[in-house]
C-alpha cells in the first residue's frame, strides 16, 4: 500500500495507473476510520481496479464551536485497516497541501440551496467546506468512481450537484449507513458518548422507524407527527436539533406527489451530535 503524502507523488502514482487504463475508485475521509468507512472501501473495490483513500480533517467544514481540535485521529490504526483490506493508496495531505494561503484565501465551492438547509441552517459554513474540500480532493486524485455514505444524506445531495453543476467527470456512488447491533449509526464522533447515553443513543433510530411506519401506515399530519416525535425525543433526554421529513432528491418540503421522502435527524446527546437519516418509498 502506498502512503502519499504530497500532491505531487499522487500524480505521479496516478499517471502510472492512468497509463495501465484502470479505473481508479476514491473515499475521501476525515480518518479515525470504522466498520461504516470500511464498508465504503469495499463497495470502491468491487467497482474499480484501484482504491484511494483520503485522511484529512478539514478545518473548512467545522464551525468556530465545533470539535475540530478534539476529532479523533488515529493513524496508524486506520493505516493497518486499510492495509489490511488491500487498498492501494492512503492520500494524507498535509494543511498546507491543501489551504496553502491559509482559509480566508481558499476559493470556495457552494451549491447553493442544498447546502442552507437542515443541517447546513444548523451548521452554517458546513457544506461549503465540504463542498471545497471534496472539490480539491477530485482534482488531485481525478477518480472515476467515488463514494460516499447514505449516513450522511444531505452531504451526499450536495456533492452530487456539485459534480452535476460543475460537469466534473467521475460518477458519485451512495453506499448504505452501516450500524451497530443495536440500531445506532456508526460514527467517528460516537466514542463521545458516555456509558448512560450510549444506551439510550440507537432510541433515536428506533423512533426514526416509528415514525415511518406511521407515515407508511398513511399518517399524513406530518407537522404534528414530527412534533410529537421531537417531544418524545426531548422527553428522553435528546436535544433535538431536527427532525424533518423532505424529498429525497431535493430535501425540500414534500409535496403531495412525492414518493420518495427521507426523514432527517440529528439530535444531541449531551454533547455529541448525532445525525441519522431514513429512507421512505411511498410506492
Ligand atoms: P467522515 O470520516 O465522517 O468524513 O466520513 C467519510 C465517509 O464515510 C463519508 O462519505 C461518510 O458518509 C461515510 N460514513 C461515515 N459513517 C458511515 C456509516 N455509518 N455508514 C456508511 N458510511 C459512513
């Protein structure tokens, strides 16, 4: 496996791949990799000839109160995983790499629409360092294929325009979220969570099918459906932040038409945020 650290090395070792015709599959990450970012990199090898993944922790998506200097980095764990299940390259760009005039400087991507909504009305900035970030990251690795988690759903809407608004040439593939046994998305932020509140963490999940179900069953009062849901949340402790049912490919409002809805949610648990979404087919 090759570890590559500078932009250079990487196009070099892409022109060698370039020349051999194999179609390159990308995951770009923030590290302190699980069974759910494993999953990603499976899903690229079954599709391409040659796996890259990223590590970085990108200071441009984290808001000025949020926990870029305590997110887990874990190297050489994530180094051996991905060893160990044959990817090719493991791309670790250094900050300078990446914002080299420093962040105030940096050009920005932004879809716009999709990246003021749900949570980027919570995050405001988020999907803009997202969309930035993963914008570069395509240039320098220039993949055929990449891949991205359903786990995190708005994100996955928002690099879809992008590579759609900006003609990029690389197909974007959604890989399911992987969970624990017990319902909880797995997440790097999840070690956050105290024993008391790691319990009662996959309750979020639970309700989210509970609630879908309903709306399945024919319930059609969904302002106060999500309502009662988001008290209900409340009353066990969570501090929801959203809880919103949308179209699944615009993430606006549901008209009476739509079929194919999502429900979105994050919530904190004392001080860890946790997002999840679920998939509604009204056909
Ligand atoms: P992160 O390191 O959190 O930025 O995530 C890197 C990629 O892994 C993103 O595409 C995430 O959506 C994806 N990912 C994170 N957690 C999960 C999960 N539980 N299931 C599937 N994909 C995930």
């Amino acid at each position: 496996m090759n570890i590559i650290k500078g932009v250079s090395q990487l196009r070099e070792v892409r022109r060698g791949w370039q020349l051999e015709g194999k179609v390159i599959g990308f995951v770009p990450t923030m590290g302190n990799l699980h069974q759910g970012h494993l999953n990603l990199v499976r899903e690229a090898k079954k599709h391409a000839d040659v796996v890259v993944v990223s590590i970085f922790v990108n200071p441009m998506q984290f808001g000025p109160d949020e926990d870029l200097d305590a997110y887990p980095r874990t190297l050489d764990n994530d180094a051996s995983l991905l060893n160990a299940l044959g990817v090719d390259a493991i791309f670790l760009p250094s900050i300078d790499d990446i914002y080299a005039k420093g962040l105030e400087q940096q050009t920005f991507v932004e879809v716009p629409g999709l990246s003021y909504m749900i949570c980027g009305a919570s995050r405001p900035g988020h999907f803009r360092g997202v969309a930035t970030i993963v914008c570069k990251l395509f240039n320098m690795v220039q993949p055929n294929l990449a891949f991205f988690g359903e786990k995190d759903f708005q994100q996955l809407q928002v690099i879809k325009a992008m590579v759609e608004d900006l003609s990029m040439n690389l197909e974007v593939v959604g890989v399911p979220t992987t969970r624990e046994n017990d319902g909880l998305a797995m997440s790097s932020r999840n070690q956050y969570l105290t024993d008391s509140e790691r319990k009662l963490a996959p309750t979020l999940y639970e309700k989210m099918q509970a609630l879908s179900a309903e709306v399945l069953g024919g319930r059609r009062d969904l302002t106060k459906l999500l309502e009662t849901y988001k008290s209900e949340l409340a009353g066990l402790g969570f501090k929801p932040d959203y809880l919103e049912l949308r179209n699944a490919h615009t993430l606006l409002q549901p008209g009476h038409e739509d079929t194919k809805l999502v429900l979105l949610a994050a919530a904190f648990l004392g001080k860890t945020r946790l997002i999840d979404n679920l998939q509604i087919s009204l056909v």
